[in-house]
C-alpha cells in the first residue's frame, strides 16, 4: 500500500526523542537531570483541578460549538485584550485543544500552496514543518548573539521577502532563545508586516511567562496590527496544564471564523468540561498562577548561577520562558568534540545531564559555526539542578 508523498515534510518535536533517549537511561538506573523539555513538574493550581471535576460532574460532558462555549471566548477575549491594550470580543476567539493546533490552522486559513511564510529559526520545529506539510515554503530568519540576549536579523527579515511571501510567525518571549523584542524592534516588525500586506501569527505561549516588573508587549497593540494578527493562546505554562491540552486563537473575527470551520472538520470541539474549568482559572483565584511562575524564577536563578560559573559560559539572564540557549562553541573545542549532537550524548552519558541542542530548533543556517544548547528548567528541582550542572561542569573540566 501506498502512503502520500507529503508525509515525509512532517517534522518532529524533537525534544520528545531526547526525552525517550533520557527515559531508556533512566530506566537501566541511571541518574538523570532532565533539562530537555519544555514540560512543567508543578501541579495545577488546586482551584482549577476542583473546577474541572465540578462541571464534570454537572454534566458539562457532551458536544458543545466547534468554536468553543460562548461564556469562556467572552472572558478569555476580555483577559486578552485587557493585557495587550486592546479590545476583543467573543467573536475573535475561537478555543483550541491547546496551543499547537493554531499554528497548522493558522497557515491552512491564510496560506496557499506555494506561498512562502517566514517563521523564527531557531524556533519552534513544529513552524517549518508544518508549513511545508501544507505545500508551503517555509522561509527561515534568524537572530543575532549579544551580551544582552538575542535579537532579530531586521535586514535579513527584509531580505527574504518576496511576492510570495504570505505570512509571519512572530514567537516573542521566545523559545528556545527566550529573546524579548524590544519596542523597536517589535515596531521594525510591524512595519514589515504592514509594507508587504503580510498575516502574522503572534505565538504568545509565554507571553505570561516574566520574571521582571516590566509589563509584557504585544504586536497587536501596534496601529495597523491588529486587524493582521491571529494571536496563539495557551493555558499550558501559566497554570502548569501542558497535558490537559487547552488554548486559543484569537484574532480578526474573518480568520476566526475560517479557523472555527476547521475545527468543526477536525475534532468537532474542545473538551467541554475543561472549557468551563478555564473560565475558573481566568476569573478566580491567581494565587496557584503567581506560585508557579515564584517557583520557574527560583529554578532559573538556581539554573544561572550555576552555568554562569562554567568556564566559557556567559550568557544573560533570560526574563521569560522558562529557557536558557548558553553558546558552548568554547566548551566542544574544550572537549575536543566537533558535532553538538555527539557533544549531548555524551554529557548524558557522563553526567545524567540531558538537553536538546540548536539543532532541534529548525535547520542551521550555511555558515553556522556557533554551537548552542537548551536548558529547560521548567520540570526539575533546584537541588537537582545544582548537582546535574555541578556534574556538568566537572566533565567540562575534566
């Protein structure tokens, strides 16, 4: 038999292959330290849990609108706008089993075959793959390493438009980089998105995820923006949910319209108890939200000061996510190791320690001659961290 030919563009969230590799050494009883996914360890805020079984148990268990329940695409346009300075209603929002599905439901409303979108590399793998899967040309930009965090390349963006170009993935408060646009720059990309007519997918799944007194940024609150703009919605990070797998998609009420439709040929609907669970979490009680982002914060500081006293790491202080991307070109010279991948499998053997490297984050750019990795600190404890990245360092020096 036969399989269509398209399948082989799907690419893979490869932090998931890391983790296998890290449960099979664990298993054989070996100490782990797993930096490698983006998962949280921390539990849901209790008032959330107790909603869910709650409405559950009412009854709330049946189809409900494929563009989710009126009550919860009011509150949830409500909390959006209000934190990004602009006004929403129910009728911009349509709710999604999680984040993810908006990305490929995105590019399927906007783009054609043929057409080009550009998406942040390194990035999220699930951009590039997605795009081709639907006959897409996904075209990468990058950023630029500085003392502060990373930035965008402005003028390679501008240099990869073309007339195909249909559309723009926008991922600040980045993963894996953690790179926070600043005003200036998140107006370069507005003007960019508003010169050449283009969509933009505003990835903001960790647009909740900051450690400084700053408030956080949105695309959308810039003229001309909203009105372009389809923002990607998650509950995972900020309340520990990853697995119950609920989000949104929020943008011009055309868009979601198109998107609803999709859902409605796809899963039908969102799971209608935990659709009136969310409504508990963005109305009631914070107090489960602001502890879990207290605990990323402590981890992260733990996370930092313990990779900052590796000879040949020096890198910023992210204020988002819950990611560090350290530059360890010096240590695989250290080692006498050439390729990043040899480099993480052997640190995991040696030390327990386990990460994802640049190269699950899209494909390298000709040229790339830096070598980066990811430390997630998101789904391990602060004693663990001290003693893998001790653990670490001594093999560096070793």
């Amino acid at each position: 038999m036969r399989y269509a030919s398209r399948l082989h563009r799907l690419g893979t969230e490869t932090a998931f292959s890391v983790a296998l590799e890290t449960k099979i050494r664990a298993n054989k009883g070996h100490k782990v330290y797993p930096f490698h996914l983006g998962d949280l360890n921390l539990s849901t805020p209790l008032n959330i849990q107790e909603a869910a079984l709650k409405h559950m148990r009412d009854g709330k268990t049946g189809y409900c609108p494929s563009e989710g329940i009126p009550e919860l695409r009011d509150v949830l346009s409500q909390d959006v706008g209000f934190r990004r300075g602009v006004d929403y209603t129910a009728e911009n929002v349509v709710i999604q089993p999680g984040g993810k599905p908006t990305i490929w439901k995105f590019i399927s409303a906007v783009m054609d075959r043929g057409d080009e979108v550009l998406y942040p590399n390194p990035g999220y793998p699930i951009y590039e793959s997605q795009i081709e899967y639907q006959g897409g040309v996904a075209k990468p930009y990058s950023y630029f390493e500085t003392d502060k965090g990373f930035t965008i390349d402005i003028d390679q963006l501008k240099a990869s438009i073309s007339e195909k170009t249909k559309a723009l993935i926008y991922n600040n408060y980045q993963n894996p980089t953690s790179a926070a646009s600043s005003k200036d720059e998140m107006e370069a990309i507005a003007e960019i998105a508003i010169k050449h007519d283009l969509w933009v997918l505003a990835d903001d799944a960790y647009f909740e995820i900051r450690y400084d007194d700053e408030p956080p940024i949105s695309i959308v609150s810039i003229p001309g923006m909203q009105e372009r703009t389809a923002i990607l919605y998650t509950f995972s990070k900020k309340y520990a949910m990853t697995g119950w797998r609920m989000g949104g998609t929020i943008g011009p009420r055309k868009l979601i319209h198109h998107i609803a439709q999709i859902n409605l040929n796809d899963e039908s609907c969102t799971n209608h108890f935990l659709q009136w669970a969310m409504i508990d979490a963005l109305t009631g009680d914070g107090n489960g939200s602001s502890r879990i982002l207290s605990q990323l914060k402590d981890r992260r500081d733990a996370a930092m000061k313990s990779l900052n006293s590796i000879e040949g790491i020096q890198v910023a202080v992210p204020e988002s996510t819950f990611y560090i991307f350290p530059n360890v070109t010096k240590l695989l010279n250290r080692k006498g190791i050439l390729d990043i991948e040899q480099f993480r499998k052997k640190a995991l053997v040696e030390t327990g320690v386990s990460f994802c490297t640049r190269k699950h984050f899209g494909r390298s750019f000709p040229g790339d001659e830096s070598h980066f990795i990811r430390l997630a600190y998101s789904a391990i404890e602060i004693d663990d961290i001290h003693e893998g990245l001790e653990k670490f360092k001594a093999w560096i020096v070793s």
